[in-house]
C-alpha cells in the first residue's frame, strides 16, 4: 500500500483530522515517520542489484510543501513522530528541493500563537540536529539560515524571559537546545556578529541568575533550560573561548572571549554556588556544570585570578559538602547495596554527579594551582582531628580520595602518609558506620603505594583488608575491600606473604561476593591474585575453577531465564543483560588464565578438563552466541598438546555451532580445527564423519561471497589435510583442489587468498603427482580453451614472489622442484613452454628464504635475551 501514489500525503491528512480517532492519527503519525525514513532517500540499488523502492517525486512534493505546516499544527504527542520525518527530508532535500523550508519556519516562528511557535521551534531544532556534525565547510547553507534565525530567536527568547509560566519555560529550552547543537562541534564564527554573541551571553546569564522558582522537581523546565545555557557555557569556553587550548581558527575568538565574558560568567556561577550553599535548591545537573566550568578556568591565568580569591570558600562551603555522605546515598545503601557500589565505582551506567565533579575541581586545583593543596591540608586535618561528626570525617577521606595521586607525588605529604594512615585511616576500618569503613579501603586502595616503614602495622593492614573482603557484613565493604586488597598486592611485594596462606579461603570468598553483587571489577582482583600467585594457586586450581565455572553458570542462567521475569520491573533489561555478559565474560577470562597457570602440568589440566568441557556444552547447548568465541579459545587451549575422548566429543558440536552462525564464528574457530587435524591424526582419521565435518565447512565458507578472509582459514586447513594425511585421504583430493581452483577463477582482492588457494593446489600436487597433473592437462580453464595446468602454471610463476614466510616458500620451492623432476615423458607442452622460468623462480625464492632464516635466527636470539634478562 505504501507504494500506492497520494498513500504517504495521506497519512500527513489523518494526523491533522481532529474528527479522527486519536489511536488512529496517532498510528498514522507512526506509520509516516516510518515511510519517510525508510522510502524518502533517492533511488540506490540493494544487494541483489534490484532498485529499492522510493516515494514517488510527487508525494515527495506535497509532503514538502506540508509537513513544516503540519508539524506547527500538530498535537505534541504527534509532533516527535513528525520532527524525525522532517530531518529526514532536510537531510536528503535542503537546500535543492527544500529551499522554501527557511520560509515556512520563518511564518510560524513570528507567530503570536504559542502552540505554533513550539512547532515551529522543533522545526528548527530539527534542522540544525542534521547538520551537528558536519564541518564549517559543509554547513554554509546552514549557515545562512541562521544568520536570518538567530536575531529572531533572540528577540523571542527576550520576550519569554520575562514570563514565569512553565509554557514559556519549554519554549525558552528549546531555543536553548538550538543554540547549543548548532555550536555543539563546529561554530561558524560568520554566523553571527560580536555585538549579537554578546546578547546571548548575557542572556545565559540571566537566566542562570534567576532563581525566583524554588521547587525541586529536577525534570521541569525551569531546571532544564538552566541546564542546558550551562551547557553552551561550558561547550564555548572548553571548545572555542580558552585561549591555547583552542585549534588556530577560533585562537582570536579565544583571546577575545576569556577577557569579555569571563568575570560575568564566573560572577554568575559563583551566585549559583552560593545559592547552594545557603541552602536554596539547585538542580543537580546545574550544580554538576557549574564545577565542571570552575575545573576548565583552572587552566587559564586570567580566568584563575578570578576565581582564587573564593577558592577556599568553595572549598569549604560547597565542595565539602557535596562531598559528604547524603541521605540519598544512605538510602541506596540500605535499599540497594549492589546498586550503591557500582555507583560508587563508577562501573555502570554511572553519570556526572556534583559529588565527582567536585572531586574534580578539588583534583583539577591541587594540580594545576600552586598553594591550593597547602590551603585545604589544614581544613582537612581540622576535620580529622576534632570532635566533628561522622558524616563530616567521611567528607574529609572522601577528598583525600580524590587528591591522593598527588599527595603520593610531592615528597613533604608522602613521606608523613603512613602516620596519617595509622592516625586517621585504619582507625576508621573499625568504625561502626558501614559507609565510613568501605570510604576508608576507597583511600587506602588510592595510597597503596604508599610506604610503610613499620612492617608490623603494614602485615596489620592487609591482614585487615584480608578479613574484610572475605567476612565484613556489609557488601559494599566487602567489594571495596576486596579491590584494596587487589592494589596492595599489585604494588607491595611484601604483601604476597601475608595473603598467600590465605589464597584459597580469599578467592572462593570473592566469587561468593562476585555472585551476590555481580561487580565485575572484582573480577579484575581474582585475575591480580591468580597472576601473583601461580604457584599457590595449583594445589586450589580445580576448586576455584569449579567455582568459577558455577558462577559463569549463575550469571548465564540468571540472564537466560530470570530476565523475563524482570521485564515487568525493569525499563534497562537490554543494559542488564550485557552487564551481566560481560561479567560472565570476565569469569571465563578468569577461567582461561588458571588454564594458562596450568598447562605445563597434565595432571592439573587433567583435572580441570571434565570442568571446562562441561561449561563449553553448556554454552554450545543453549547457544550463548555471546560466549562463543570464549568457548572456542577454551578448546584451543586444551587441544593444543593432547586431545581427550572428551574433547572429542566437543568436536562433534563444532559443527552444529558453525550452521549456524559461520560468518561469524569459523575465523575463531580455525585455530581448534587446526589442532583436531594436526596434534591427534590418528584419532582424526577414526572417525570419518570428522574429515567430512572439515570438508563441509570448507565447501560452505568458498561458496560465500564476500567473505576472504574466512576462506584464507579455509585453504589453510585443505593444504594442512593435504601435507599431513599424504596417502590417507585420496578420495578427498581432487574435491580440495578443485575447490581451490574454482575459487582462483572468480574475482579476488586479496593476493593472500590467492597465494593460499594456490598452495592447495600445490599440496595436491605433492600428494599425487600423476593424478594431479592428469586432471589439470584434461580439463580447461573456465572461459579458454587453455587447459588448467597451463594457465595455473603461467600463473604460478607470476606470483612467485607473493609466496611470503618460511613454509609458503619451502611449499612453492618443493612444488617447482616437483616439475622440473619429472621424467622427459611426462613433461607436457605446458610445462615444457615456461622452462626457462623455473630457475629463476626457484633463485628468487631461495633468496627471500635466505632473508627468512636470517629474520627467524635474529628473533629467536632476541627472544634468548630477553629470557636471561628476565632470569
């Protein structure tokens, strides 16, 4: 029906019917949307060479002509379906066909009606969303519209400042939004003069000072439009407005801007600041990017000496607090502790928050400004030494936090670190808050270089931080712990002595935690922990793997099975459930270094083989696509050497996991088909259904097109089969080399892929000479009436120099030495034609032979060396 000419316009009529039901217009306004976007981009031919359809230039022409009309007119549940269809068409149309658009915006942006002005706003916004991304050359057209837009604009944005409604509180957003997308990435600087730039940095402001609305519901308009003129604020400086951080063309706009604007804007967000902090609301975002503007003045002298003067006030009064532990953080411990730690790391789905862009800003000071670390040390120590609150030490540790890879670097904190930790940090591992505990590890993993010269209180510090990630009562204690314990490890060696005797108990505690809190970051601390202690680790390694693979188990089946259960409750399932995959990827990562700890002991591998082999069946059985590649790096490992009735087994399901998704498994694939045919050929050959597996997959992959990469893994496992089955596998030869052959007559943009199919061939060759040659002289070559051996021969010799590496060479060499060896009578006119070639072939790929050993001999003398430093 959508190809019916008048069908789309149609749809754009029932939209604007009011006499129509809503459910319908709002099923048109879907089903619009939809056509534009998949119908309206001009005429292209898809895969199969067959034209795509397109919407017929006369539809095309009246939706122009309506659509910004009909979108002004719209109900505003209706008009988001018809924003997205109109950038398509500006996207594809403007200026060329589209050139009235401008126009039409202009009539409904003059408008007194509200409801027109809002269309007539999404109209525009639409319009330079499309064009955000391209650069000042490709946005001239765009350019120009806006020059004529951005004074209106203005002008209306006066005019609805004065109004304290929450209709024109939306409005002024949208203005807003459509002046930060249009310099979000590029701003022409021609798009508006100096005296026009300024009116809207004062307008900013203004709008950033008024605080005449005091209620906290963060998602109104009042907050957002906030939001987002400290976001062109922040966008401007950091982009285009700070001199030597700025690229050559906006460098005079930078040097102008910091002097002009920046007292007014500091000034402004200082206001906002103390709004806070003499308790007013302020909208988290708002809070956010004030800082974040502070952090980017830090960098310049100019805007510095304008900030200095209140640093230590902000420091005091607003970074402090903001720092602390808030009754919003109180209760997502309490109702959500798994939800709290990973906030608190940062690990998922986290967002700047006023908490981390004051750590931050606190950073940012110490760092960059002289002085401003000695001015805040005795405010912090005052804290600590006094008889203030709970909530108040915690703030404190929370900005020792963020500024503690500085106190490691300058000399004169450093050194007093240890009794600072002993003074003020480990008392706090006992404190009877559980927030203050898990704050305590958060530093003492940020100091875990710190040295200590008291080894007593050291092997008590790991000892605590031991005891705590294995038994606190508290899980986000726990999961902090636990990655403090990781850090000290990782960077005080005397700390291995301490933790070993513990290991086992250590890491079956952190899969417990790993399973109850599914925080993959503790999967980084078993991984520091199996590294650091291979050898302690192999007595223990079948446990631990066991329980690695029962709770791989846990995060798959939770994944697989409990998810449907929590779609009614949450809105981010897609989110869960990749969070959870890469958590469970980590514990086969995990998985996969014990193997490696273990593979020169076959009595270990032994022992680990029943359980990884299971896990493998399970993945294959209940095809977690996910874990695929994981799954085959596993039975790579464990065939590398020995391959076991049950890894035989697994090779059965190669197969089935190969039908169904080839594309993108066979490349990972390979390495463990390699090892089947190469490490166990007897075992190989047992079983016929295995060689004929093999075949099939091959015979697959060379039937695909566009896909030479996976056919190079192809070739290679045919010329293996052919080089070591050599009188073993004769039924199957003439289907590889024919294969091989059939595919060096069809296009190719690989010369690799050409080089292997030819190996093949070769390989066929050594392996039945006479057989062989036989075929080839009988036959033609596809589209001649030349047969196949001379035109493969002509060939051959051309691409003598594409042979690369030891064996392709050796390969290439053996294979012409096989032709100029055979006896008189057999040497046809084709071989007989290209003898004066052969030679000089045979010298040019024992030269680059010659170059081969010698880069071979060099790397493994380099390897030696390497070793003996390492010794």
């Amino acid at each position: 029906m959508h190809k019916i000419i008048g069908f789309v316009p149609t749809l754009l009529k029932i939209i604007l019917e009011e006499s129509i039901d809503v459910g319908v217009r709002q099923a048109a306004a879907l089903y619009f949307k939809n056509n534009i976007s998949e119908w309206w981009k001009p005429d292209e031919s898809d895969e199969s060479g067959e034209l795509r359809f397109c919407i017929h230039e006369q539809d095309k022409q009246a939706i122009r002509s309506s659509i910004v009309a009909a979108l002004v007119s719209a109900p505003i549940p209706f008009q988001t379906h018809l924003q997205v269809a109109l950038s398509k068409i500006i996207k594809h149309d403007f200026p060329t066909r589209f050139e009235e658009f401008p126009e039409q915006v202009k009539q409904f942006l003059e408008s007194n009606d509200r409801h027109h002005l809002r269309g007539a706003l999404r109209c525009l916004y639409a319009f330079v969303e499309v064009y955000t991304y391209k650069k000042n050359d490709e946005r001239a057209n765009t350019v120009s519209t806006m020059q004529v837009f951005f004074p209106i604009l203005y002008s209306t944005l006066s005019s609805l400042i004065v109004e304290e409604s929450e209709d024109s509180y939306v409005l002024q957003t949208l203005i807003i939004k459509i002046f930060f997308s249009f310099i979000n990435y590029h701003f022409p600087l021609d798009a508006m003069n100096k005296q026009l730039f300024t009116h809207w940095i004062d307008m900013f402001c203004t709008i950033l000072g008024d605080f005449k609305v005091t209620h906290s519901d963060t998602s109104s308009s009042t907050w957002k439009r906030q939001k987002w003129a400290l976001k062109i604020l922040n966008r401007v400086f950091t982009r285009y407005g700070s001199p030597g951080s700025v690229i050559k063309l906006y460098q005079p706009f930078a040097d102008w801007y910091l002097k002009a604007f920046s007292g007014q804007i500091i000034s402004v967000l200082l206001n906002i600041c103390e709004a806070y902090r003499q308790k007013s609301f302020v909208s988290k975002p708002v809070l956010s990017q004030t800082l974040d503007y502070f952090s980017s003045a830090l960098a310049n002298s100019f805007s510095w000496k304008l900030l200095r003067p209140h640093f230590s006030l902000l420091v005091r009064e607003v970074i402090f607090p903001l720092m602390s532990y808030t009754e919003e953080d109180a209760e997502l411990w309490q109702e959500d502790p798994v939800e709290y730690i990973r906030a608190e790391a940062g690990d998922w789905g986290s967002v700047s928050s006023p908490a981390s862009a004051a750590s931050t800003l606190l950073s940012e000071a110490c760092v960059k400004r002289r002085g401003v670390l000695n001015n805040i040390m005795p405010f912090c120590i005052h804290i600590l030494s006094s008889e203030s609150s709970p909530i108040e030490k915690d703030a404190v540790l929370h900005m020792y936090i963020a500024i503690a890879e500085i106190l490691l670097k300058k000399a004169a904190y450093k050194s007093q670190l240890e009794s600072f930790l002993v003074g003020h940090v480990l008392p706090t591992l006992h404190a009877p808050e559980g927030y203050r505990r898990a704050r305590a590890y958060r530093l003492l993993e940020k100091l875990s270089e710190a040295k200590f010269n008291d080894q007593n209180i050291f092997a008590q510090v790991v000892d605590e931080v031991r005891k705590a990630a294995c038994f606190d009562s508290e899980l986000p204690v726990r999961a902090f712990a636990a990655l403090c314990l990781s850090e000290l490890v990782r960077c005080q060696e005397t700390a291995h002595q301490f933790v070993a005797p513990h290991l086992r108990e250590l890491l079956i505690s952190l899969l417990e935690l790993l399973r109850q809190t599914e925080f993959d970051d503790l999967n980084s601390v078993i991984e520091i922990l199996i590294h650091t202690f291979e050898k302690e680790i192999v007595p223990i390694a079948s446990e631990v793997m066991q329980t690695l693979s029962d709770t791989f188990h846990q995060l798959v089946i939770k994944s697989e099975y409990e998810l449907n259960r929590e779609l009614i409750e949450l809105e981010d399932t897609e989110d869960l459930f990749e969070y959870r995959s890469i958590v469970a990827t980590s514990v086969l990562d995990n998985m996969e270094s014990i193997l490696q700890v273990g593979e020169d002991n076959e009595n270990l591998v032994a022992q680990l083989e029943p359980i990884v082999v299971h896990l493998i069946q399970s993945i294959f059985n209940h095809k977690l696509s996910v874990f695929f590649d994981e799954a085959l790096t596993f039975i790579f490992s464990l065939t590398t050497n020995k391959i076991s009735p049950l890894l035989w087994q697994l090779f059965d399901q190669l197969y089935p996991v190969f039908k169904k998704d080839a594309c993108e498994c066979f490349s990972e694939m390979m390495p463990c088909l390699h090892n089947y045919i190469t490490v166990d050929r007897e075992a190989f050959l047992a079983n016929t259904s295995r060689i004929e597996q093999i075949t099939a997959m091959c015979l697959e992959v060379f039937s695909m097109d566009d896909q030479e990469r996976l056919q190079m893994h192809a070739a290679k496992l045919l010329e293996v089969i052919l080089l070591d089955y050599r009188g073993q596998v004769n039924q199957y030869v003439p289907k590889y080399v024919e294969l091989a052959l059939t595919r060096l007559t069809r296009p190719l943009v690989s010369s690799e892929l050409r080089t292997l199919c030819m190996q093949v061939v070769i390989a066929g060759l050594l392996y039945s000479p006479m057989d062989m040659l036989h075929m080839m002289i009988e036959h033609p070559w596809p589209g001649t009436e030349v047969n196949i051996l001379s035109e493969f021969l002509k060939r051959w010799i051309e691409d003598a120099d594409c042979f690369l590496g030891l064996h392709d060479r050796r390969l290439c060499v053996l294979g012409l030495c096989l032709i100029i060896s055979l006896p008189v009578d057999k040497r046809t006119d084709a071989i007989v034609t290209l003898s004066e070639k052969y030679i000089p072939s045979l010298l040019l790929l024992f030269s680059g032979l010659k170059k081969a050993y010698a880069t071979k001999a060099s790397n493994q003398n380099e390897d030696e060396r390497f070793r003996r430093r390492r010794r």
